[in-house]
C-alpha cells in the first residue's frame, strides 16, 4: 500500500464537508424572507413585468452570486441595491434555494423574432446549457423576460453591468442579434 494514501484522504474530507456547509439552504425559511420580493418578482417568481426579472427555476448559485454582487455594488441598480444591503449570506442563500424550486415560467417571445434568434443562440447553449436552463454560475434565460434579457446585455455591451465573458460576448452582438436572441431565449 502507498504510504501517502491515507494522508491524501483528510483534505479531501474536509473539503468535501466545507463545501456540503457552504450549500446548506432554507427555501422554507426563503419563503418566508421572500413575501418582499414577490411585490415586483411576482408571486411564484413570475414577474408580470417584462422589465423585471422572472426568478422562478433559475439556478441557485447564480442568484447567490447577483444578490452578493449588488449587496457590495458590483452589480448597480437602486432598487436591488437597497433591498440586497440589508440581506444577510444566510438569507440569501435560503432566498436562492426558495426561487430555485419554484417551478419554470416562460415569459414567451415574439414567433417570428424567435425563429430568426433560434440558428443565433447556438453559441450561447455551451455556458448557459442545452436547453438555457443555466448552470451554477450560469443563468437560465430560458423562459425570461425578451425586454429584460435586451436590457442586461445592452448593460453588458455598454460595461454597466460588469462580467468579463458576456461583456465580450455581448460586444460583438448588435442590437438586432440582442432582440432576436432575447425572443426566442423568451419564448422556451
Ligand atoms: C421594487 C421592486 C423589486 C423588489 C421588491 C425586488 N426586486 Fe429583485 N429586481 C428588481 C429589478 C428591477 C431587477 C433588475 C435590475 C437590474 O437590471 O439589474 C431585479 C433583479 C433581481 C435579481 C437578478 C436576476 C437576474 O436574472 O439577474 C435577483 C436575483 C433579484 N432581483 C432578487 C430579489 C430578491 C431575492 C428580492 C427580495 C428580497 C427582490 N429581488 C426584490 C426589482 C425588485
Ligand atoms: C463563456 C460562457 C458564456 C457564453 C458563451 C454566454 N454567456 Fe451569457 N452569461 C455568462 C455568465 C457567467 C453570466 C453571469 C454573469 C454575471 O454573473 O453577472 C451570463 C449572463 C447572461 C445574461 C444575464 C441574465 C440575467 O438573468 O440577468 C444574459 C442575458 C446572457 N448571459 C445572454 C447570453 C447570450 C444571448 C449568449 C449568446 C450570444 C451568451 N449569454 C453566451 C456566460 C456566458
């Protein structure tokens, strides 16, 4: 037996139950924190504002890491500032698991726009996976609002909203590829 074996399990270990800690979430205590998001996410995390986000089914750790980043100002807009400055990490955890199981909610899109953004989204599905149901720090955009996703990769584009890869990849889109894209992402 290799003398170093059992030595090369203790990190692993502990590693392991760091991360399992890190994860641990409330959606029922989530619930409870989440009666002042439903005001504009819609209850059951459907928005019925095309300018304001659905949340439903979208994936925890991305909502983890906005929350996170509008809470230290990375992330700017007024009204989710305030709201996140006063959530603590056990709170936005649980807020992420609570809108996480809610089920999915499409938004819908324009036919004929969707159809010209269907052939286009291709390059987006290796991030934000094959059905754009996001992946960890990926988001789903499947289902979400046409106006709302225009908006954030025009914020992407113009470097209001910071995030290396989108900023590139937003950069070599225009705003015909952004509307085109937007509805058929919109209408999944
Ligand atoms: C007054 C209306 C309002 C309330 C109340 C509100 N939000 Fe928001 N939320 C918004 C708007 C508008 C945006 C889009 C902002 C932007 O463009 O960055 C947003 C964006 C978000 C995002 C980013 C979504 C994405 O797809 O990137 C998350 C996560 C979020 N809100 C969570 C919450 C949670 C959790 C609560 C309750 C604790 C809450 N919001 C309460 C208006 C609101
Ligand atoms: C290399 C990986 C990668 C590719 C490819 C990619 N994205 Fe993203 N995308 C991301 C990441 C990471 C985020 C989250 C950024 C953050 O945390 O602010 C994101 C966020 C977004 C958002 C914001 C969603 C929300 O809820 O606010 C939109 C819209 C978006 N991407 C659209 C697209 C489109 C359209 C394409 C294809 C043209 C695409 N992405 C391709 C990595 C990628």
């Amino acid at each position: 037996m290799h003398p170093l074996k059992p030595l090369f399990s203790v990190p692993l270990l502990i590693a392991c139950i760091a991360m399992t800690s890190a994860y641990a979430a409330d959606p029922k205590a989530g619930a409870q924190k989440a009666t002042v998001c439903l005001g504009c996410h819609g209850p059951q995390g459907k928005s019925s504002n095309a300018q304001w986000p659905n949340l439903a089914a979208q994936q925890p750790t991305y909502i983890a890491n906005q929350l996170n980043a509008y809470k230290s100002g990375i992330r700017e807009n007024p009204m989710m500032q305030s709201i996140a400055a006063n959530l603590g990490q056990d709170d936005i955890n649980n807020l992420a698991a609570y809108f996480a199981s809610l089920p999915a909610a499409s938004a819908g899109g324009d036919p004929a726009l969707a159809s010209s953004g269907q052939p286009k989204a291709a390059m987006c599905l290796g991030c934000h996976g094959p059905s754009a149901t996001g992946n960890g720090q990926f988001p789903r955009l499947a289902g979400q609002h046409p106006n709302y996703l225009v908006t954030q990769l025009k914020n992407f584009k113009d470097g209001t909203r910071q995030n290396s890869q989108m900023q590139a990849i937003a950069g070599s889109l225009s705003e015909e590829d952004m509307t085109q894209l937007a509805a058929y992402f919109g209408s999944l």
